[in-house]
C-alpha cells in the first residue's frame, strides 16, 4: 500500500522543547481532543481514536564498522475513518 505524507516537519530542537511539545500531545490524547499540528502555512488536524497501534522503535542509521546516528521513533497508527465503537449507557 503506498504511503501518502499529508504533514512533515524535522528540526532540531532542545530536549525539554520536545518534552513540552510531547507533553501538549498527550495531554490532548488524554483529554480526547482533536490535535492540530502547525508549521509555517501547513497543518493538518486529526481525531485520534480510542484505541490505536502503538509502536516503540529505536534505531541505528550509518555503516556497521562505525558510529552512526541512533533515532527514537513514536508512532500512532489507525484505520482512517475509525470510530470509537465504545459501550457506553446514558
């Protein structure tokens, strides 16, 4: 299946820079709210479903014999047009 990138930002940005914008992401998450993400004339907004698929990676980028460039990479993945199909009694 082909991949379609609708919203790409990299820069480099200080440790407690990330940590607060990690912080906005899951305090949304936990609030239900929608997430809008920005950077100069481009956003994009989603609503992240209940359930998600959650993958933890880190690896190593550059020649084997040799110091290279080590990633963490945090991903939410679902289906596009996914509800949240809760139980729920009123």
């Amino acid at each position: 299946m082909p991949e379609e990138v609708i919203f790409e930002d990299e820069r480099v940005m200080t440790r407690a820079d990330v940590a607060s914008y990690l912080r906005t992401v899951a305090d949304r998450l936990d609030a239900g709210e929608s997430l809008t993400l920005e950077t100069g004339t481009d956003s994009v907004t989603v609503d992240v479903p209940n359930d998600v698929e959650f993958e933890v990676k880190v690896e190593r980028e550059g020649p084997a014999d040799g110091p290279g460039e080590l990633g963490l990479e945090l991903e939410l993945e679902w289906d596009e047009g996914a509800t949240d199909d809760s139980l729920s009694i009123r």
